[in-house]
C-alpha cells in the first residue's frame, strides 16, 4: 500500500467533500422544511389531508434511497418537461437533490411529529383560549419548543444522510466517494483511495456524533 | 501559417458556410434554441472510457479523442449561435446513464464510446460516425484463452449498458456457454475484476480495451485477443427528431474529417503518450476508420 | 414528449434465452429476499452478543462493543461494502484468495460479500436496541438473580435476555426492514437483485418509467407484508406491565 498518492489528488477530493456537505446541508434543509409542512399534516384535522401525509410517508419509508436516486435521475427532467413544456437543464446534483428532499422529509416528518405530539395538549388550548389562531399556535408556541427537543434526533438524521449521500455513486455524481474512488480507478490505487475515504467519513461522522450527544447532555436540563 | 491552422481555418470556413448561412433566417428551434436561452450546452462524458473521454490529469476536466472532437462541434455551435462566450457544463454519464440522459434533456451532446446501433436510434440520433472498434476480449497473456469459445464455463467480466454485455449474455444462452458474466458498472470497476483475478477475460471495443491495458499495473501482462464479434461505429448522441442540431454537429465533425485534422487528434490519442501515466496505446488507425473518416456516415455499422 | 407508455412489457421477450421481463424481476426478488434474510441472520446473533457485552460489568467487554458500534455506524454502508468486496479479498491468504475469486460464481461470491457487510452493519444497530432493551428492564432484576444464586451468563439467558427482546420488537422490526432495503446497495456489486434488475429492464427495453413503478410496487408490498407480520408476532409476545422501547 502506498498512501503517497493521495495527497496531490487532494484539491480534488476536497471539491467532492464540499459536493457532499453541499448535498447534506441543502437536503436537511428541504427535508426538514418538507418534513415539517407534512407533520402537520398528518396531525391536522382535515382527514385527506392527513392521509395523503401518511402515505407520502409510508410510501418513501419503503423504498430503497438508491432506488429513489436511480428513479429520480432518469425521471426528474421528464417530469420537470410535462411541466414546463419544454427542455429545462437539470444536472445530476439537482436530481439527487429533489430525491434527498423527498425521501429525507418522510423521516423527518416522523421526527417533527413526535416531537409536536410530545408537547402538552394544554398549551394548544391555552393558545387558543388566548385569541391565538392555530397558525399563530404552532409558529410561535408549539414549534419553537419541539424543535429544542427534537434537535439531537434531528441532527442524529443530518449524519445519517451525511453519509446516505455517498450512494450518489450510483449516478456519477462526483462527491467525496465518487472522487475518491475515479481517481484511484485511474492511478491504479483503488483500495488505497478507498481506505482514505472510509477513513475521512469516520472522522466526521463520529466527531459530529459525539457533539450531537454532548449537545443531548445540555439540552437535557 | 502552418499546416494545421491552414487546415482548421479552412474546417471553420467550411463549416460555416454548411450551417451559418441559411440558418440566418430561421427561427431557433429544439437543442439550438435550448442552449440560446440558457446560454450553457451541456456535454456529456465518460470517467473511464480511456482514450476516448476519461479524466486523465485533472479530476474535473475530461479529456480524449471524442472529447476533442465534441469540442470542435462546441466550436460550430458557438459559431452558429454568435455565442463566443458559450459557457461550457460538462455532466458525466456512464454506460447505463447515457441514453436516458439524452433523451430527457439532462445533456445535449455525448461524445464517449457510444456505440451507433439500431435499436439505440430508436431512442436517440447519432452523428456522422467518429470511430469503428471490434468487440474483443482482454486477458492474460498467460490465461490460455485464445478466443471466445475458450471461455466455457468461465467468470468473463463486462461492462453493464454495452453492446458487449448483450452480446455476450446472448452467445452465453444459445451456445450453452455455462459462463459466469459480471457486469461491472465502468470500465474501470470492469478492469479492476479482470486484474484482480475476479474474471479470466473482459469483453469490450478493442480501443477501449488497449485504453484500460496502458493503466494496469503491468501492462506487457495483458494482450487483445478473440475474433470481434461485432464491428461497431461510435457516434455522438443527440436528441431525437432534432435535425438542425444534428446538422451543426455533423458539419463540424465532417469538417475535421476532411480537413485532415482528425490525424493530428488520432496520433494524440493513439500513437502518443496519454495521461494519467503517460503509457503509448500504440494503436494505429484501421482501414475501417480510414474509410469511415472519408465516407463520413451517421448509419450504424450493421447498416452498411 | 418522445417516451412510449407500454405496461405490456414485463411480458415481452428479453431477447435472452426465453425470459420475459417479468422473469427477471422474480430473480431479483430472490435475490433481494435471501440477501436481507442472511443478512438478519447474521446481525441478530452479532448483535446480541454486542448488546450483551455493552451490558455487561467490565470495561474491557463492554469498551469493545462500543467500538464496533461507532466504527460499524460512522462509516457509510457503501464505502463498507466495497472494502468487504474489493479490499478484503485480496488480504485473504493466497489459495483462500484464488478459491473466492475464481472458484465460486461471482454471483456466489458478491453474495458472500454484500451478506457480512449487511450483517455486520446492522449488528451495530441491533446491538443499541438490545442494550437499550436490557437498560430498560428494572435493576432489581440482576440482583434479584444473583439473590438466587444464579450467574451472570445464567441471569442474562433465564431473565434479562427473553424480556429485553420481547419489548424491543418494534424497533427490530424497523431494523429488519432496512436491511431489505439497503441490500439494494448488491446492485453496485454487480449482484443481480431487484434493483439492479429494475435497472437493467429499464435500459434493455427502454421503459423506464413502467419498469420503476413495478420495483417500487414490490418494495412496498413486501415492506407492508413484513411489518403486518411483525405486528402479529408483537402482539403474541408482548410482555404484560412492559410497554415497548425505542420508536415505531
């Protein structure tokens, strides 16, 4: 084994890491956002409302993540065409992007549920008894507080998909694996690239665990 | 002025008053229209299709013979559009992507290792052809398999989306081959089963096969063998029922042709040192391609 | 809109040997199933083991099984199963190399591979359930046990293990669906499962959207059928006065 090799390619291997963060950062934020919007859904009282939420939900919960990658990538420009009429250009990122969104809101629809249904009832009709709307109720009152509780849970997600966006692989999309493993594939080095990546993942994901538990601790009080 | 800016001064002139001309008057349509607006074209390529389009020395710029060729028809486009400042995206596909991708919009032109066949034209269209392979097999020197029916019963490796894995699943079920057949999601990963032992011979176009044998480790260890089982023509890929596009790329391809250019980019690719490593794939021009290059044709092989 | 609609083509000739389309997605379907059930095997009894020694009173024990778990859930599953497929091979000693690689089918071999990594991926998981099962029971119970005069090994087998996995059900049942869904990751090994089968359907005829509905379809189905089956097998084994842990 000979680990020289990596350090010229590293320029290189940092643009798919910040590919990578990019598909993390800007899927947690679509998926929680989503995931939120289809919470309340599922907790409203209009009854197709709450289902078609907990079929969207159940429906990506049973699939396969690569699955919905592959299908997304092929589908998303036909799609965006029956739409638009005409040829929008949507790249690899943007494909796998939307199908992070969507399959990341199904699990953090769970999340921000549990987390609005841990909140006493009471307060709900405090609000209400207070002239508030249930609008109002949830943006300024009930949503605040879940979110402290649910932050660890939410965050615990964020490195789940921190590393679920390495399965972009499978449409070429050139984040920190694809990188890793393109550049070994073409000098020869396959497994030495491999184990830097295996490597690099593992200190970020169990650095950013161990925050997130200390965080748990804090917000504990 | 030397001989190859004569030449591509009279390519660029060629090419110019083929498609400029009457295009003048008409009213953009399909792809032309698409790259008008959002003042991008998007180009497809291959990450391990070496020589042809492959990330040799810089991870995010392809490189290769119809990468170089795909920049010429960029060149034509520029040109038709009065769009010096075209900007440039590259997406990568692979040998599953590839077709999907075209057709839904995703890329505009993909110049790799695309085989011309008919029932690829049903999904997209080609360019005039830019080169002819032989589908063959890569092995040890030492494996003892001389040809394809030396493979009975054997771990043969292929490359997933390619003529050869067709090919190849078809000869296993009529001829009862018993082979076990890999499909590998590159010709890299493909290389990387054939070198480590995982499989005794990799069917693929015998130019990709001299590309993936400059990379190995030991690349006197490994040599071509088999009786083709296809002549295939390469072509580049566009959207379907698109003929003004198609007309732009065809000109600058046939342009180069008959410029005589192409020789200068075939001798880069072929009969010179190449990236990563810098190893000579030493593989002249067949008479195929020579008579390809002077009758230009956008036909597939088994058309013709 | 140049895409041709055709829901008859799961029936139609692959043009290899005699299959039909539907043929191959049946193979697929085998292949996902016995992956995901090996698979389970392999984590539940890994995975009880590393549960236990977590548990366990000794520093040493229990400092190993939590190292497995933060290695085994910090590296992302694909970047696992290419080391179990690409690099572990070669380490093997030569003859124990060449009889993976050339005597065994590569189907057999891939099989092989994507079978550990998902069994020693999910066995971290597993091993926090079964931990958190055994943490939930009351204290009292191991000094109850000692009180009799039982030992640890016997305590953990006779009292605390047969309660700890009848109320963690739930969240093992949710791990053993996501190992049927990530053994989609064999099809990147060139494994021939549903996933890579939908994939090779939607190329070879060019029916993308017909051939991803049906895998969709059958991911669903069987995910909504194993967690039915799961429901019944909580409801036989629940545990009276103990509510389940862990999430739905």
């Amino acid at each position: 084994m000979d680990f020289s090799a990596i350090v010229p390619a590293l320029p290189g291997l940092w643009n798919g890491m910040l590919m990578t963060l990019q598909l993390m950062v800007l899927g947690v934020l679509g998926g929680v956002v989503l995931g939120t919007l289809l919470a309340m859904a599922r907790l409203s009282h209009n009854r197709l409302l709450a289902n078609a939420a907990a079929t969207y939900v159940n429906y990506f919960r049973s699939i396969p993540l690569l699955l919905v990658i592959t299908w997304f990538y092929f589908a998303v420009p036909f799609i965006l065409r029956w739409i638009t009429g005409e040829d929008t250009p949507v790249g690899a990122f943007t494909s796998c992007l939307v199908a992070f969104v969507m399959f990341e809101a199904a699990y953090f629809c769970e999340i921000v549920r549990a987390g609005i249904q841990a909140i006493p009832k009471g307060q709900m009709g405090a609000a209400q008894a207070l002239g508030m709307s249930y609008g109002q109720t949830m943006r300024l009152i009930i949503l605040p507080q879940a979110f402290r509780k649910m932050t660890p849970l939410l965050l615990q997600q964020s490195i789940i998909l921190f590393q679920d966006t390495s399965l972009v692989y499978t449409v070429g999309l050139m984040d920190f694996l694809n990188a890793a493993r393109s550049r070994g594939d073409i000098l020869g080095q396959p497994h030495e690239f491999l184990i830097f990546a295996g490597l690099v993942y593992f200190t970020i994901s169990f650095a950013a665990s161990q925050l997130v538990k200390l965080l748990q601790k804090r917000l504990a009080v | 002025m030397t001989k190859s800016t004569l030449s591509r001064a009279i390519g660029f002139a060629l090419a110019a008053t083929l498609c400029s001309a009457p295009a003048l008057a008409e009213e953009l349509t399909g792809t032309l229209k698409k790259i008008k607006d959002s003042g991008t074209i998007v180009l497809g390529h291959r990450d391990s299709s070496i020589p042809f389009s492959y990330f040799g020395s810089d991870p995010q710029q392809p490189e290769g013979y119809s990468h170089d060729l795909q920049l010429k028809a960029v060149e034509a486009i520029k040109q038709k559009l009065g769009m010096p400042d075209l900007k440039v995206r590259y997406n990568l596909v692979t040998s599953q992507t590839r077709i999907p991708l075209v057709q839904n919009g995703t890329v505009d032109l993909e110049c790799g290792s695309t085989t011309n066949n008919v029932e690829r034209q049903q999904q997209v269209d080609f360019s005039v052809g830019i080169f002819e392979v032989g589908t063959r097999l890569l092995t040890k020197t030492t494996s003892g398999v001389a040809d394809f029916p030396d493979l009975k019963g054997k771990n043969v490796v292929t490359t997933a989306g390619t003529t050869s894995e067709r090919l190849l699943k078809a000869m296993n079920a009529e001829k009862k081959m018993g082979m076990n057949i890999i499909s590998a999601k590159d010709h890299g990963e493909s290389f990387l089963m054939l070198e480590s032992g995982r499989a005794v011979a990799f069917m693929m176009d015998d130019a990709l096969l001299a590309g993936e044998m400059a990379k190995a480790k030991k690349p006197a260890d490994w040599h071509v063998v088999g009786t083709p089982q296809s002549y295939e023509i390469y072509g580049c890929m566009v959207r379907k029922g698109d003929p003004a596009f198609k007309a732009v790329v065809d000109d600058a391809l046939v342009a180069t042709f008959k410029s005589g250019e192409v020789n200068a980019i075939y001798d880069k690719w072929f009969l010179k040192p190449v990236p990563p490593k810098g190893l000579n794939l030493n593989f002249p021009m067949s008479d195929e391609l020579k008579k390809l290059i002077a009758n230009p044709t956008d036909k597939a092989a088994e058309q013709i | 809109m140049n895409y041709n609609w055709d829901w008859g083509v799961f029936f139609k000739s692959t043009g290899i040997g005699s299959e039909i389309y539907l043929d191959w997605f049946v193979t697929g379907l085998g292949w996902t199933i016995a992956i995901a059930l090996t698979g389970w095997l392999i984590a539940l009894a890994l995975g009880s083991l590393l549960g236990v020694m977590r548990t366990v009173p000794n520093r040493w024990i229990s400092g190993i099984a939590t190292c497995y778990v933060e290695v085994f859930r910090n590296v992302p599953l694909l970047v696992q199963l290419f080391l179990w497929y690409f690099l572990v091979p070669d380490l093997l000693p030569e003859p124990l190399e060449m009889w993976f690689k050339q005597d065994l089918s590569p189907a057999t071999s891939a099989f092989i591979s994507v079978v550990v990594c998902l069994g020693l991926f999910t066995a971290a998981r597993v091993c926090e359930q079964v931990r958190t099962g055994i943490q939930a029971l009351p204290k009292g119970q191991l000094a109850a046990g000692y009180a009799l005069g039982f030992r640890l090994p016997q305590i953990y087998r006779d009292v605390l293990l047969p309660q700890a996995f009848r109320i963690i059900i739930p969240p093992l049942t949710s791990e053993f669906l996501n190992i049927f869904k990530n053994s989609s990751v064999a099809s990147l090994i060139g494994l021939m499962e549903l996933l890579a089968q939908t994939k090779q359907t939607a190329e070879f005829s060019a029916n993308l959207f017909e051939a991803f509905t049906l895998a969709t379809l059958i991911y669903f189905t069987l995910n909504m059928s194993l967690m039915l089956l799961m429901r019944l097998v909580e409801k036989k084994v629940a545990v009276p006065g103990l509510i389940s842990v862990g999430g739905k």
